[in-house]
C-alpha cells in the first residue's frame, strides 16, 4: 500500500494510507484468519501494483497533466512480459478464491483506464445533452472492447488459464 500510494503520489500519501491499513481493526482480525481472504487481497494487490509499476503511472498524478492530456497509451505498459506478469499474479488470485480474482483487478484496471480516456472539447454553446453525451462517452460500449483489446485480453485469459487451469480441470 505503502508503495502503490509512493508510486501514484507521493512518499508522504504512501506512508499515510499504510498507516490507515496497518490501522484498520477488521483488515488485521481477517488476515490472521484461516481464510485465503489474505492471499486474495495479496495477489490482487500485486498484480494493481504491478500494473502502476510496469505501467507509466508512476509520475506523481497529484502533479502531472491533467487527464484530458493524458492518454490510455500513456498508462498502458508496453511490454508483453509485463502484461503476462500482471496476469499470472491474477491467475494465482484466481488460484487462490475464483474467479474473482481475475475479475476483481481487471475491473479496477478497466475502469482506470476508462477514467483516463480523453475527453473532446466542446463548444461553450453546446447542449446539455451533447454535453453529458460527452461525459459518459468513456463508458460506453465502443471505448470498453477498445480498452479490452488494448490490456490484451486474451494474454489475460491465457496467462490465467496457464496458472488457475490446471488445478479448475
């Protein structure tokens, strides 16, 4: 945690949301529980932070461009044994609890990189309509297989496959 917030923002925002967790009554009784409930939050934890590491997010976002600027390439990692490394993580969360574990972090991911879609400017006299077209653009169903192909799903389901499979058949 500690980590994901250094890389995202800053030293200070890392150390502050470690505290918070190390903090949280409930996070401490579940992990020393006998469930896999912690290696799940572990493995889905490393693979967003693999994701923040691999991909160009480590500059500090509280002070970078703002996200109109941004692009999904930007924050994408551009190495295939990236990608295969972040979904092999997913594939030993699925291991781990199911299929929430490869649906939980791509989700996340997804949304993310929804959330960074650049959006187009329009003219000060154009409709509200037109406006809130614009805003809820990023979501629609266009830009989210545009999104799928471009986190390469299919190296997502192969690498899960390669690590989860075995254990499912």
């Amino acid at each position: 945690t500690y980590h994901v917030g250094k890389n995202l923002f800053s030293a200070q925002v890392g150390w502050w949301a470690g505290l918070v967790l190390a903090t949280c009554i409930l996070f401490n009784v579940v992990s020393r529980a006998a469930t896999p409930d912690t290696y799940l939050t572990f493995f889905v934890t490393l693979s967003l932070y693999l994701f923040v590491c691999y991909g160009k997010i480590s500059s500090n976002l509280s002070t970078s461009s703002p996200p109109k600027e941004r692009s999904v390439h930007q924050v994408l990692p551009t190495k295939w044994r990236h990608f295969a490394t972040i979904y092999a993580v997913m594939g030993f969360a699925t291991l781990v609890k199911g299929p929430i574990g490869f649906l939980f972090p791509m989700a996340v991911i997804g949304f993310f990189l929804m959330c960074m879609t650049p959006r187009r400017e329009l003219p000060e006299n154009s409709s509200r309509w037109r406006q809130w077209r614009e805003i809820v653009r990023p979501f629609g169903p266009g830009n989210f297989f545009t999104l799928l192909w471009k986190m390469r799903i299919f190296t997502a389901i192969a690498m899960t496959l390669a690590v989860a499979g075995p254990w499912f058949l």
